[in-house]
C-alpha cells in the first residue's frame, strides 16, 4: 500500500471511531448510569489504533462488539 491509501485509511478509521462514540454519547449524560459494557465498549473504541492488527486497514471483524 502507498503512503497515500495509508493516510487515507486512517483518516476514514479515525472518522468511523468518532462517529461510533458519538453514537453512544448518551450512555454518558449526566442523567445516566452507563453500564460496566457500554463504558468498556467505548474504552475499546478509543483504544482502537493500538489494539487492532490491521491498522488502519480494518476488517469488520476488529471492531468491538457494541452492548445491547
């Protein structure tokens, strides 16, 4: 892969993981109690560039399981 289709893919991993968290900002407003799961699972979807083989190439299959 060239430099380009690198830098491409993690700007669209990065824009994929904020879109995911933002998705779950309700979990955290102030009139809520997040579950130890959906705290756990957003903790994963920050720590993604670190914890995934394929960065930033990623397969579906690397990306934590949202809680119910």
């Amino acid at each position: 892969m060239s430099d380009e289709q690198t830098r491409r893919a993690t700007i669209d991993m990065k824009r994929e993981r904020a879109i995911t968290l933002a998705e779950t900002d309700h979990w955290c407003l102030s009139d809520r109690t997040p579950t130890a799961e959906q705290l756990a699972y957003r903790q994963a979807i920050r720590d993604m560039p670190t914890t995934i083989s394929s960065y930033p190439f990623l397969d579906s299959s690397e990306w934590p399981t949202k809680p119910n």
